[in-house]
C-alpha cells in the first residue's frame, strides 16, 4: 500500500467504524438523537479531510 501509510489506515479504520454506528443505528440497536449523529459524521469529515 502507498501513499497514506499510518493515516491510510486510521482513515479506513474511522470509516468502518462510522458505518458500524450507522448499521446500528439504523437497525435501533443505539437509538440517539439525531444531533448527535451529525456532531458524529462531522468529527468523521474532519478527521478525513
């Protein structure tokens, strides 16, 4: 793998980590408030970019 090395990987390990949130989410396994779900999805925008 080239280009990112460390970060590459924490970028994709922050995604998985995102849809995993999401899956349950969506499923109503953790039911939050959807304020919360943004401050989520923005924290994991500002790490990717």
């Amino acid at each position: 793998m080239k280009g990112g090395g460390p970060f590459r990987f924490l970028q994709q390990f922050i995604c998985c980590v995102f849809l995993a949130y999401r899956t349950h989410y969506n499923t109503g396994i953790l039911q939050k408030p959807l304020s919360e779900d943004k401050e989520i999805l923005q924290l994991a925008q500002a790490v990717l970019e």
